[in-house]
C-alpha cells in the first residue's frame, strides 16, 4: 500500500468536498489516503473517516499547542477535528511565512505532542539543483527540522521547481534523492515525494525504490485524477 497525500492547499470549495465524498463513498482504494484540506473545510470531511484507507491531515500547525495566536492552527484542534497527520515546513510556508528549519522542528514537535503523525516538507530549489548543492541542502533540513524524539514521522521531498510547474523531477533524481534520504534517516522512514505529480505519472513515481508516497497538489482537486491515484 502506498500513501498519497491530497494537499487542496488554499484552493476547493465545499461543494466540491461534497461532490468528492458523493464519488468516494463507499470505496475503499487500495491505497491510503491522506486529505489536508482547508481547516474550515475538516469538520464536514468527518464522514470520510468511516471509509478504511481514508486519513484528515492539517496543512500546518502552530509550534505552540495553544496561546493568544489569532488566526493561527493548534496541533490540538487538528486532532480534535479528526486530523492524525499534519503538513509541517511545506515550501510555499518556508518562503511565504520565513519558516526556518527550527521553526519547522518546533511545528512537527508540537504535532507529535497533540498524537498528530508530522509530514516534514523539505526540497532544493532550482538554482541550488544548478549547482549542485541539491543533497547539502536537504542533509541540513533533514538535520535540523526533524525532532530528535520522533519515531513515526513522513518526510516529503518537493523540490520547489517542480511544484506547481508541471515539471515533475526526472526519475533518476527522485531516485538518488529518496536513496540518500534513507541513507540519512534510516531505512524505516516513510519518503514522499511530491512536485507536480498527476493521474498520468504516479505510476512511474511510486514504482521507484524508496518511495512510499506522493504528496499532490493541483491534480488532488480533480476528483477521478486523485481516485486514479488512490485506486478506487
Ligand atoms: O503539496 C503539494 C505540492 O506542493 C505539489 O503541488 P503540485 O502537485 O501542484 O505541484
């Protein structure tokens, strides 16, 4: 069984969440499924829980698990909505929000706290690929936005070319990539990958050794795409 994380991102609407559940009920796709929706969006997802293979996740956490931070997602209240897993340090919050390593650490130790299991983002960009720093890169994340106690956690490796631009990482790359990760963090750790992944090419991707996952974007918000991809 392979994981696919469905990341909506600020995008959907729930009427489409409700035309989502109206083609998925009832199905049980052979793989797990792990929908980070829009928080507000959480609490009409619930019935989706009933389904085997179907998981909530949060698209981000505050690293304090509650406090006078308006606006701002407690661990705890992802848990409460029915989330057991949570997207920590995703590029576009790393480059938006200024999220540094540290600060992505302190996200995933607070997800931990609540009993949420932490997705950790990490990825190079383009100009670092060029010139071949793309593996320094990722050992420094890794090395420092991944908690010292955690035992169960994802890491996905979105390199931030390839988000969002249609052009997914060529094979070979996601293979050396996740191979070193592995290397890295040991062989029990579960590797995403994610970057432009589609119903055309999750195939090719998940065939790759050491790769237990995509994390989608653009192509999770067509609903047959992303029941393609979790084989319905
Ligand atoms: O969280 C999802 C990743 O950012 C990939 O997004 P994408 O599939 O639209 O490239």
């Amino acid at each position: 069984m392979k994981t696919i994380v469905a990341n909506w991102k600020m995008n959907g609407s729930l009427d489409l969440l409700n035309q989502a559940m109206e083609a998925w009920q009832l199905k049980s796709g052979t793989n797990k499924v792990i929908l980070c929706l829009p928080s507000v969006f959480l609490s009409a997802a619930h019935t989706l829980l009933r389904q085997p293979n179907f998981f909530l996740g949060g698209q981000d956490c505050h690293a304090a698990l509650q406090g006078a931070f308006t606006g701002d997602t407690s661990a705890h209240h992802l848990y409460d909505a029915g989330c057991r897993y949570v997207l920590v340090g995703h590029s576009e919050r790393r480059q938006h929000h200024h999220e540094s390593n540290a600060m992505v650490k302190a996200k995933a130790q607070a997800a931990v706290a609540a009993g949420l299991t932490p997705i950790i983002c990490v990825g190079e960009s383009l100009e670092q690929r060029e010139q071949g720093l793309a593996l320094s890169v990722l050992q420094e994340q890794v090395e420092q936005s991944i908690p010292d106690n955690a035992t169960d956690f994802y890491v996905a490796y979105e390199p931030i070319w390839a988000i969002g631009t249609g052009r997914v990482a060529a094979l070979e790359d996601i293979q050396q990539v996740h191979a070193f990760l592995k290397q890295q963090l040991g062989v029990g750790v579960k590797l995403l990958y994610g970057g432009s992944v589609t119903a055309d090419n999750h195939a090719f991707i998940l065939s790759l050794e050491n790769v237990d996952g995509v994390l989608v974007g653009g192509a999770s918000l067509k609903i047959d795409d992303l029941g393609k991809m979790v084989r319905f």
